[in-house]
C-alpha cells in the first residue's frame, strides 16, 4: 500500500491523535465522537500499537481459546477510500441529546396515539421485529463478536450485524466496542466510563446518582479515557471503520426503513408515519434503555455466581429482555465467552444463535469457559 494513495482529508481541534498500526500501515485517528480512517501524505502518524491491551482485557488470550487471537474475518485494503472526518464535538453532543430525548416525548405522543386506537398489529409487529433485529446486532454484533471476539464469522455476517446493532442508535460500533472494552478493564473502578459505583457519594442520594450516572448520564460526561488503545483491532478492520463512519446515516435507515414497510403494507401514508414511530422511534427507546440497564440495574441488582472482581450482577428480567446479556455477573467473570446464560435455565437468545449458526457452519472459535474455569470461580 503506498503512501499516495491516501490524502488528509481534514483537521481539527477533536483529533486527538494520529497513529499508524503495525498491520498494513494504516493511519487512523480516533475523535471522542468516534474513530475515523485519516489520510495522510502530510500527517505522519506518530505512534506504533501493539495489542497487549487485547491480553489484559482477556479478548486474546483465553486458555480455553482454540485460536485466540485470529479476527473475526479479514482486513482489506484502505488504500483508496475516502472517508468523511470529522463531526465537531458539539455536534455530537446535540446527537446525544436528541438520540436520549426524543424517543421519550415521541413514546408520550405515541400512547397517546395508541389511546386513540392509532396502534395497530402492523405497528407492533414492526416495533417487534426492529426490536429483535437491532437487539441482537447489539449483542451478538456490537459486544460478543467486535468487543470480546468470542467467536469469528464471515465478513458479510459480521458486517450485517454490526450494521443492525449500529441501527439501535447506540454509538459507532467501534467507539461502542473501546467503551465497552474500558469498562471490562476498569469495572466499578475509577476509570471505568459507566459505573455505578465508582466514585459515588454516600446516601441514598449519591446511590441514585450513581445509579443515573451509569444508566444515561456518562452519555453526557467527558470520557477522557485513552479510548484509542483499546480497539487496535477494529481500527486495522476496514469494514469496521467504514460501518463506524456510516453510524448516523444507518440510524437514519433504521428509523425510515419501517415506516417504509409500514406504507407499503397499509398503503397508506399513516401507515409510513405510524410504522416510523412504532418501528423506529419508540424501538430506539425501548432498546436504549434495556441495553443502559445492564449497565446499571445489573451492576446493582441480581445475583453474584462467580467472583468477577466488581459488582456485576445476574439479572432474570434482563438475561430475557436483552437476549442474554443480563446474566452480567457471568459475562464478567468470563468475558471471551460467547456464551452468558451458562446454567440450562438462564435463557440466553443471543448464544442459541450463535451456537445454531456454529451448527451450520456460520461461526467459528466459538469460546466456551470449561468446567475447571468454571468451577474456579465460583463465588
Ligand atoms: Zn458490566
Ligand atoms: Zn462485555
């Protein structure tokens, strides 16, 4: 790949740094709003990664792992793609904010429509289906596959998946997958992006505080960590980088596309309007707000089976409603597996996915802890 084929595309005061990867030589640069490929004939990146970050968060370095650190498929080349940087900060700010508040005035309108009568079967079918679909491209996308690499898939596979988790409007995927990864390597700790406990006042008031703070309000506060050295992998993943950079126009999709099908189905055109609000709006909603409950509820409420070192919990209502994620105090104590539910009785949606698509041959390394790992930890 020669330094030609790339040009610098634009600066400014959000680039936090340019840095070249050991892989290929590409040069990226990673914004607090997100990370971008940058183009460089005159920005020489500065500095060499090297994945030991991978080991400590135990992504790479499983012992139960066939092929620990193989990626989930194939980088590609880079070389000619342009790619469009930089969102200024406060933009992505006023993103925030319209991504955490719109939804809930648009429910309040909703049920009053709902009241009206205006809910019919096609909304809560397309409400149910968006639901299922950008849910799992949470979690089987966003958090097993790109965060903890607990198995390996086709590109195509891996693509759909993180484009359906990028649906749910929860943050690009690979700025999604750096949080994560901080929080896995700081939980309940200082550093940690989203803890409820971390750093809380005492009382009830600092309870719920914390409570608040690691439910919604870290969305709105400063994450200074050094978000860029936890993602070499999906930075040197031109896929990733290329799906990342699309997040705000596949959030856009995600809203429209059932209020397409919500149109055509009724043909009518409050068909289109009802199906966007149901399929799209409230869905953004009703997801954000279970997928932020694993960071809060199940950090505080449910039981604790293994020790994990933090204050993770095992939460039936969310181990349902989040398709596996719930059983938090598991995935804690053992983050590569793929899958959470680990007792025959803790409904995992995501892993029965996982492991049908292993059966016919879709997934690969698939990473299970074993019995004596098991056993070990057991609280
Ligand atoms: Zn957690
Ligand atoms: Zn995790």
């Amino acid at each position: 790949m020669s330094a030609s084929q790339f040009k610098l595309c634009a600066r400014s005061d959000d680039l936090l740094l340019a840095l070249r990867l050991d892989s290929g030589e590409r040069p990226f640069y990673l914004s607090r709003s997100g990370v971008f490929l940058l183009h460089t004939i005159s920005a020489k990146p500065a500095l060499a990664l090297d994945d030991s970050i991978l080991q400590t968060l135990d992504i790479a370095s499983d012992g139960d792992a066939v092929r620990p650190a193989e990626r989930c498929h194939e980088p590609q080349s880079t070389g000619t793609e342009h790619v469009e940087l930089l969102r200024p900060l406060y933009a992505t700010r006023v993103f925030t904010m319209l991504a955490v508040t719109v939804p809930p005035l648009a429910v309040v309108g909703v049920m009053l429509l709902a009241w009206g009568g205006w809910m019919t079967s096609v909304d809560l079918a397309l409400l149910g289906s968006m639901y299922v679909l950008t849910a799992l491209g949470v979690t089987i996308g966003f958090h097993r596959l790109y965060t903890h690499k607990s198995f390996a898939t086709r590109g195509p596979i891996a693509a759909f998946f993180a484009i359906c988790g990028s649906m749910s409007a929860q943050g690009p995927v690979i700025w999604w997958a750096a949080v994560h990864r901080a929080h896995h390597q700081h939980s309940d700790r200082e550093q940690d992006p989203h803890s409820p406990h971390a750093g809380r006042a005492a009382g009830w008031i600092g309870s719920v505080r914390g409570f608040l703070h690691a439910h919604a309000g870290w969305l709105f506060a400063d994450v200074r960590a050094d978000l860029r050295r936890y993602v070499p992998d999906l930075l040197a993943d031109a896929t990733a980088v290329r799906i990342n950079n699309a997040f705000p126009y596949i959030v856009v999709a995600g809203i429209l596309l059932p209020g397409i099908v919500g149109g055509l189905i009724t043909a009518s055109w409050m068909g289109a309007l009802l199906g966007t609000l149901w399929g799209g709006v409230v869905r953004i909603f009703v997801l954000h707000h279970v997928t932020w409950s694993i960071n809060s509820v199940c950090h505080v409420w449910g039981a604790r089976e293994y020790a994990s070192g933090d204050h993770s919990r095992n939460n039936p209502i969310f181990g349902i409603l989040a398709f596996g994620e719930g059983w938090h105090n598991n995935h804690h104590a053992f983050p590569a597996s793929a899958r959470h539910g680990l007792r025959w009785w803790q409904l995992d949606m995501s892993w029965l996915i996982i492991r049908s698509l292993e059966r016919i041959g879709l997934a690969k390394k698939v990473r299970l802890p074993s019995p004596e790992r098991l056993a070990a930890r057991r609280g």
